[in-house]
C-alpha cells in the first residue's frame, strides 16, 4: 500500500503518469511531490509507485 | 545614561524623560513619541538604553528614523531580521500587490517584484492600484507605492513573463518566493521551477481564493519541507465565481504572514 493525498491506494506498480491520467488530472496544473521530495514533470511517465511511498498531489485551480 | 535617540546613539542626565529626549531633537509642541515599542502621550521616565524615537506628528520621517521607528513599533529584534531578507513576489495581481504592500510595511527589506503586466479597469476590484495607474507597468506602479509608504524597503523589478527559460536566472537571488499568478498552469511551472531548481528556497503559493466562500475555509498549510499552500484548495475563478477583493487579500495575507513567519525561524504554518 501507499498513501496519496493521505489516503491509502493500492496503486502499487502503476507509473506515476499512468495515475494520473486514470485519476482525471491535468499535468499543466499540479505538482507532485514523493516522499518530499518534488518529481520533475519529464520523470512522471518513468516513476513507479512503490509500497510505503507518499504521494502528494497538488492541483493548482487559477485565480491570484 | 545613553539611550538611542531616533536611530543613533545620546546621552541624556540621569533622570531624564520622553521630554528631554524630545528638547534634544530640537522639536517642540505636537510630537510622537514611541519608547521602547510603545506610542505614549506621557512623559515617561527613560531608562539605560532605551530606545526612543521623536516625530512631529506631520513630520515625513528620514530613512533612518523610518528605520528606528519599525525597529520600535515591531516586536524587539523582528525589523532587523527582516531587513535582511529578499522575497521575490511572482504575479503582481490581487495576491501578489497585496503581498508586497504587507511585506513592505512590516519592514522587509528587499522586494523582488516580478509581472509582465499593465494595469487595467478589471484589475481595481481587488488589486492593489488606482485610476490613475491605468496602463502603468504593474512592477513600476507598484515600486511607487511601496516608495510611497516607507523609506526601508529596497524595490527590485522585473517586467518579465516568468517561462521555464528564465526561472532559474530569476530567482537565484531569491531566499524566498512568492507564488502568486493568476492561471493554474503560471502556478504550476513556478511550483514545479522553483522546488526542482532551488531546494534552498523557501516558497509560498496560493491555490483556491476566488468567490465569497467562508474566509475560515483559506488555510495555510505546509505540503513539503520547503513548501507552503495557501487558499481553500479549490474555489477557482470561473465564470459565476470571481475574484473579489476581501478573499483575494485574505489569501494574500496568509502568504504574507508565512512569509514573515519563516524568515523570523519559524516553519509551522
């Protein structure tokens, strides 16, 4: 298991890019940050999601 | 006894008072008078290094007494740290004007003051800037109020369009960093630019602020060690939902404040 978001997902093995996408997320507008550290946007497609990692998915909506 | 008289050092008897502090500047009559922090009406007595600044009460102060006053009016030891930061304010819009206006006022030293953009009619409704700066660059209408306001804040601008480009040439200097454009995509590639580039730098973005929802629901919170979200999260400025002026700034002063936070040590949102 792992946690994204706080919430436990068995996405185990799925590329980071592959969750993503399956999850209805626009890549233009989130950073995503592993075990704290940032992932580069180029990495997304060969991250895989390992057991015990934490995954935080921020999704910026506009307005400033 | 010496005391600091309006940022430099005095010697005043024994004995003395918030009057004869004031007889030594040469004024008389209606004057401010703030010793140790706290604005009096009554001639208190001084003590041992003491810090005392004098005003009249239309006076313009000079750099050095706008100095001593922030000194005085912060809590102790706060002016000095925080004339010694740089802050890079990205996207000069109803986030980033008030930001910098905040920041400037509460004595930070160096504003780093970045939009491409020129003032229009749209932008009066929660942005900080007025009539007449309709058409001015944002970054140059901006200096001018913060120029306006005090004599303590160093104004560094950059008319720029941030890209992926010139993030990193932009922000080297920059010990902190401001996120706050407008479209979600400008957030994301500062967000992505800044964490992947700078891990020494502390940055502060904003996500969620548009409408007239629950102020209590804008919330600062800390998503990485170096890396702070303020807003709700999800009201986004959208056809029927708009950005209005009180949550805009309130979005904006939790930016502010953590700022201020993390360059006086502390890291709790």
């Amino acid at each position: 298991m792992l946690r994204i978001n706080g919430e436990e997902s068995a996405a185990v093995g799925e590329t980071l890019l592959d969750y993503l996408t399956a999850h209805g997320y626009d890549t233009n507008r989130l950073a995503v940050e592993r075990n704290g550290e940032i992932v580069r946007k180029q990495d997304y497609a060969n991250v895989r999601l390992c057991d015990g990692d934490e995954i935080e998915i921020v999704s910026f909506v506009g307005g400033g | 006894m010496q005391i600091e008289l309006n940022g430099v050092p005095a010697a005043v008897p024994d004995g003395a008072r918030l009057s004869d502090a004031v007889a030594l500047t040469g004024r008389s009559g209606d004057v401010l008078m703030v010793l140790d922090g706290f604005q009096t009406g009554e001639d208190l007595p001084l003590t041992p290094g003491c810090r005392v600044t004098v005003l009249g009460r239309d006076e313009r102060p000079t750099a050095e007494t706008a100095l001593a006053l922030l000194c005085a009016r912060n809590s102790p030891g706060v002016a000095e740290v925080l004339q010694g930061a740089r802050v890079a304010v990205a996207g000069l819009g109803g986030l980033g004007s008030n930001v910098a206006i905040e920041l400037a006022r509460a004595g930070t030293g160096c504003l780093h003051l970045i939009d491409f953009d020129t003032v229009d009619a749209t932008n009066l409704n929660r942005q900080h800037y007025f009539l007449q700066d309709l058409g001015k660059r944002k970054t140059e209408a901006l200096a001018r109020q913060i120029e306006a306001i005090t004599p303590c804040c160093r104004v560094l601008t950059d008319p720029v369009r941030v890209t992926a480009d010139n993030l990193a040439a932009l922000f080297a200097l920059d010990g902190y960093v401001c996120e706050c454009f407008d479209r979600a995509e400008d957030k994301a590639l500062l967000v992505n630019g800044v964490l992947e580039q700078f891990p020494e730098t502390y940055l502060v973005a904003a996500s969620g602020l548009a409408g007239y929802g629950s102020g209590n629901a804008v919330v600062t919170r800390r998503v990485a060690e170096r890396f702070y979200l303020c807003g709700d999260g999800v009201s986004a400025a959208v056809p029927g939902c708009g950005l209005m002026a009180p949550r805009a700034a309130l979005c904006a002063s939790h930016q502010a404040h953590m700022i201020l936070r993390l360059i006086l040590g502390e890291t709790a949102p």
